[in-house]
C-alpha cells in the first residue's frame, strides 16, 4: 500500500504493527489514512468466502477427533498461516485513501 499524501510504501511487516486500518497514520507526513471502500469490500468478501469453506468442511471430520491434540495441532498453525498469507496479498493491492478531518462535512448525508 502507498501512503496517498507522501507516496510513501507502507509494507507488510509495517502493516502487522496497524491496530485499525479504518483510522492511522502514516509515520512520514502524519496524515490520517484509511483503506478505500473497494478494498474493504473486497477484504471483507475473501474473509467471507474462507468462513464459509472452513465451516462447510468441518463437516466432513468425524466430531469425536474434532478437538483432539493431534488434529488441533495442525489446524492451528494452518489457520495462522492461511491468515498471513490473504493478509499479505491483500495489503500488497489495497488502496488507501486520506481521510477527512474535517468534522463538518455532510457529504453523502441528505436532508
């Protein structure tokens, strides 16, 4: 991702330090960013399409090795790697926006 205001890169490892990536800063120039809508959208559709594949296929184990160490101690790790790796490619292709500050803007309200 590339800050809009100093065109500055903003990295993966960076990024992993980011608590809310609706609301930073950018360490250079200090402008409030945050991600575009289209890059939330498709965020949230890649974290929808992974919950629907891993709830379907917990059914086809068998419930009685569900919660067991063994099966535990892969799907653990397979989980936080799988979340890496969306993670990376996604922050590699969103875009960001700078935000406004400004408190009285109306914009998209009607009234």
């Amino acid at each position: 991702m590339i800050c809009p205001g100093c065109e500055k890169k903003i990295g993966f490892f960076e990024s992993l330090t980011i608590i809310n990536p609706l609301n930073f800063r950018c360490k250079i120039c200090n402008n409030y960013i945050t991600l575009s809508r289209s890059s939330i959208k498709s965020y949230l559709l890649m974290l929808f399409v992974i919950f629907l594949i891993s709830f379907f296929g917990f059914f086809q184990f068998d419930t009685k090795r569900l919660f067991t160490r063994p099966f535990l101690l892969f799907i653990v790790p397979a989980i936080l790697i799988s979340v890496t790796i969306i993670h990376y490619f996604f922050w590699n292709s969103a875009s960001a926006e700078l935000k406004d500050t400004d408190n009285d803007n109306t914009s998209g309200l009607s009234c």
